[in-house]
C-alpha cells in the first residue's frame, strides 16, 4: 500500500487567493514496481457551506 510521508498534512489559506495557488503539497511512494508502484491522488468529494469541495479547491492526480 501506499505510504504518505507525514502522518497528517494540513494547511491555512488567506481568504481570497488567486485562483490556481499552490495550497498544499503531498507525497507518498509504494514499493511496489512498474505500473503497480503508480501513486494517483483524489479529494475525497465534501461539501463547503453547501457547495462541493471541489468548486474551491483540485488535485493534481499525478503529483499530488
């Protein structure tokens, strides 16, 4: 499985950034190899005052 390099990640966010700054950066490996050691990353879909989470906030699924 794979394994993150912290425990836990969080951020804090100045209200009103531009769209497209960088918020957060995530990193986790697998020792597995080829095709099996590709890490994909995803929000879990949540709601932010009513609205889907991602309508404030994506992922780049290759690089986390």
């Amino acid at each position: 499985a794979p394994v993150f390099a912290q425990e836990r990640y969080s951020a804090r966010l100045a209200e009103n950034n531009a769209a497209g700054a960088l918020v957060l950066t995530v990193r986790a490996t697998d020792a597995d190899w080829g095709q099996n050691a590709r890490v994909r990353y995803r929000l879990s879909e949540g709601r932010v005052r009513g609205a889907p989470l991602s309508s404030y906030v994506s992922v780049q699924a290759e690089t986390g």
